[in-house]
C-alpha cells in the first residue's frame, strides 16, 4: 500500500508538472498578444529652424548679417572656415510619416547678404497643412499686424524732437575716469 501510494503522488506531481508548463505556453502566448497590442510612444523630433517662402521673399541683396539674422533666425550652421555662409536646416520627423528635411544656405560679401540657394521653401499655410496628425483644420496664424494693432503703440519721435526733449538735460561728461587708479 506504501508503493501505492508513492505511485499515485509521483502520478500526481507528473500531472501538475504538465498542467503547469501547459499554463505557461498559454500564459506565454497572453503575454505575446499584450505585448504586441502595446506600442511604445514615439516622439516626434524637430531641429533646426523653419524657413518659410515668405521670410525667403524678405531678403535682399545687400542687407547686413544682423538683418538676415532677424528674418531668419539664428542659422543652425556656421563654420569658421567658410565664414561667408550659413546653412539653415529643418528636419522633422514624426511617426507613420515620411521625415522632412528642407535646407537653405544664405551666402555674404563681407558683411552684406549677396544670395541665398537651397530647397523650395513652402509658405506658412502649406506648412501647416502638411502637418498631418492635428485634430481638425489647422489655423494659420495672421502673420501682420492690423491698424489697429499698431495704433495701441506710439510712433517714433524724429530725431529733431528727441534733441528737443533732451535739451533740459545737463550735458553727458566728455570723458570718464579711469576704471583703475594709478
């Protein structure tokens, strides 16, 4: 009877061995399905600065880097051995999408702007409606100010008026002490 029941538990921890590896293929097999319905978050990556027809158009011949640097933004690439370039490049790639790259390279003379090559630029508006993803209709901001707008802020005195205004003032030193005393 003692054998009896030796075979019947090695029976039994046979059976639970082989229902346990049975539960795991099917708890491994749960567990690949959950997996693969779970996708990581993929994060949409933009460098560079967005150059658009429009700021392209501003340009003209012989504006000062300053200039340029205000219409366009600082450009992502200067070199000191090609001093009389900048390169403008945009990349934005998002998932499910086709990455976007755009270059603009803007070209001097000295300090004065003499050309620009590189992609065709699109306008503000069609930029915006090529990005795909956006709930609804994008609206594209109004990119000029109204009369109205300007009329909150006071013109500009002329030069002749402002001299006017600074006459009550005392006048500014010629020179200034030195910085170190000797």
């Amino acid at each position: 009877m003692h054998v009896q029941a030796r075979s019947r538990a090695g029976l039994a921890l046979t059976l639970a061995i082989a229902a346990a590896l049975a539960g795991c293929n099917s708890i491994d097999g749960a567990a690949h399905r959950v997996a693969n319905s779970i996708t990581p978050y993929k994060v949409e990556v933009v460098q560079g600065n967005f150059v658009s027809k429009e700021q392209v158009q501003a340009l003209q011949p012989g504006m000062s880097r300053q200039q340029i640097r205000d219409i366009l933004g600082t450009p992502l690439v200067t070199s000191v051995f090609h001093s009389n370039r900048w390169e403008y490049v945009f990349t934005i790639k998002r998932p499910g999408v086709d990455p976007q790259v755009r270059k603009l390279t803007v070209f001097f003379n000295g300090d004065s702007f003499a050309r620009a090559e590189g992609d065709e630029m699109p306008s503000e508006s069609e930029f915006v409606a090529s990005l795909q993803g956006m709930k609804g209709k994008p609206k594209v901001p109004q990119l000029e100010a109204t009369e109205a707008q300007l009329a909150k802020y006071p013109a500009r005195q002329n030069d002749d008026s402002a001299e006017a205004s600074n006459s009550n003032l005392p006048p500014a030193a010629a020179s200034y002490p030195p910085l170190e005393s000797r």
